[in-house]
C-alpha cells in the first residue's frame, strides 16, 4: 500500500516535472497548504477525491500520484497549457452568478469554434467533390478522343 509520504514524494514530483507549483495547485483544489506537510508526517489520510482534484490539477491521472515506485513519474498526459491553469484559478474566486456567466460565454465559443470546423470541413469537401467531377470529366474527354 501507498504510504502518505510517498504520496508526497509523487506529488512534488508531478511538481517539478510539469513546473506547476504544488502551492498553486492546492490552492486551485481548495486544499490547506500544509497538506503536504501533514502527508509527510503522516498526519493526514487524504480521501480519493483530493487526489483526484490534485492530479487533475496537474494534469495527470490520479495513478501517476499514486504509484508506489520510487522512479521518475512519467507524465504523459501533463497539460501543460498555462492559460487553463490560470483560468481554474480565476475561475474559483468568483461568485456563482459570475461562475455561470463564464460558463455561458465558454460555451458560445465552443459552439461558434465548432461551426466554423464544420463550415471548414463542410467547404473542403465540396472543394474534393468539384475536384473529383472534374477530373471525371477530364477522364471521358479523354476516353472518348481514344
């Protein structure tokens, strides 16, 4: 089993790998800054929920915080996108009304991105379909010269 202390050790691993501070992270989840204090003196049994958070956090999964080997963690899966570790943190200081304004306005953007993908996607495919017609044509021309 996974003492609290390798626990700790893994997450200032995570840390260091993916340059996020395990501060910033634990105030992003919510989470006492002694927290990896308390792990190492193990003082503290941290419920699922909290790694999750933290590996979310981190962007990796919850089993790159709790492998019980003591060698380098790869984090495959870090996300390394500032701006959404940034906007995370904003993002919980603000009151709910705020917090759903936010969301409706992400939302939008989503939907006008994907409208636009698909009027891209739409229009690239009638170009391949104009392409094909005419290349057709220029095969029967040229069958029926033979």
């Amino acid at each position: 089993m996974l003492s609290t202390k390798q626990l700790a050790n893994n997450i200032r691993a995570v840390s260091k790998q993916t340059k996020i501070s395990v501060k910033s992270v634990l105030e992003q989840c919510g989470i006492n800054r002694n927290f990896i204090y308390d792990l190492e003196q193990n003082e503290t049994q941290p419920a699922m929920d909290k790694i999750i958070a933290i590996a979310n956090a981190f962007g990796v999964t919850p089993e790159h915080l709790i492998s019980e080997t003591n060698s380098t963690i790869e984090c495959k899966s870090v996300n390394t996108d500032t701006y959404t570790n940034e906007l995370v943190t904003v993002y919980q200081k603000l009151n709910s009304q705020n917090k759903v304004k936010v969301l409706n306005y992400a939302y939008e953007l989503a939907d006008e991105e994907a409208s636009l993908t698909a009027k891209s996607v739409a229009k690239t495919g009638q170009e391949k379909k104009t392409k094909d017609i005419t290349e057709l044509e220029m095969l029967k021309r040229e069958l029926k010269q033979s």
